[in-house]
C-alpha cells in the first residue's frame, strides 16, 4: 500500500480564483477512486493513504471555476509513496471522451462491462486507456484540447476505431456496438 499527497498551489498573478478544490486520484483497472477537498495553498496536502498499487490518474478541479478550464492531469504511472505538487498556472484546456461498448444482436444490445477502451492524440502523444463500467462507459477526463484522437474499443478478438474532435468541442462520446459474441455468450 501507498501513501501520495497532492498540494496545490496558486500564482499570486491569477486574479479571484478559487480558495478550494476537488483532488482526485483514480485507476480505471481496479475501479478504484478517491476524492479529497482541498485547500489551495493550504497548510497541508491532500493525503491519500493505503492506496493499493497501480497506475494511477490525479486530476484537480478548483471548486467555483470552469472546470474545463480548470481540470487537468498530472501523473500517470505506477503509484509508490510519493508527493506531487500542482501549479495551477500550468493549466491547459481540457475536455473529455466518452466511450460506450454494446454487444448484442440486433435491438437487444446490452452493456458490456470489462473491455479495454483506448484513445491516442497523435500530435500531442498522449495515450490513455480504460475498462468499461458495469453500464459498458469509460470516462476518459481532463484529456488536452487541440486534436483529434484515435479512440479503439476491444471486445473479445473484435476491435472497432473512431475519432473524437477536441479541437473545437471539449466534449465528446462514441458508442460502439458489436454483434453477438459467441464466446462470451452476449
């Protein structure tokens, strides 16, 4: 088990921002996530402690902001005791990618929870992936504005690609419905 503790710090320069924020550290394959409030230049961190091992996202949200301005991330790697520190001056615009995996014949498409959901900037070189919830969805949040990005979801042998434009929408889903699956029976 670890122990991370996030700060966050504001520039004395950026003018009525807020006094709080949300710190959340999540890892898509064990499901697990945790949220702290947090004060910005507070006196101490936000502290996560016996947090399993794993590759984790942490992701800040000043609480009052526009938080597709505000939200970004920060590490992404295997967790061990650590400290991190946020500037909050080094923020990009952010949006987000929805993916929603179905599988089933014809109508009767049902979700399908456990397929891994990647998605690739090629400008940018940013990868991340995921596994799909009970409902079939994976969030992908705070992904950089400013390109278009390869989202590939798996079921099974089967693979199927689309692309979400960032770079005039900081929002965007895709769903992707495959057939009937004769080995796992859905």
């Amino acid at each position: 088990m670890a122990t991370i503790e996030v700060t966050v710090n504001r520039d004395p320069g950026v003018p009525d921002f807020p006094t709080h924020c949300t710190v959340m550290i999540a890892n898509c394959d064990a499901m697990y996530v945790d949220t702290k409030r947090q004060k910005i230049n507070g006196v101490g961190p936000a502290t996560f402690i016996d947090v399993p091992p794993g590759k984790y996202y942490i992701v800040v949200v000043p609480e009052g902001g526009n938080a597709r301005q505000t939200q970004f991330r920060k590490i992404k790697g295997v967790l061990d005791d650590k400290a991190i520190t946020f500037d909050i001056t080094a923020i990009d615009p952010v949006g987000r990618i929805t993916a929603i995996v179905l599988v089933g014949g014809g109508g009767q498409r049902t979700p399908s929870p456990g397929d891994v959901v990647t998605i690739q900037g090629d400008q940018n070189g940013y990868y991340d992936c995921c596994m799909t919830d009970i409902n079939g969805v994976a969030v992908f949040q705070a992904v950089p504005e400013g390109e278009i990005y390869e989202v590939v979801a798996e079921h099974n042998s089967a693979t199927q690609i689309d692309s979400c434009d960032l770079k005039s929408n900081g929002n965007c889903a895709k769903q992707f419905r495959f057939t009937a699956c004769p080995i796992c029976g859905r």
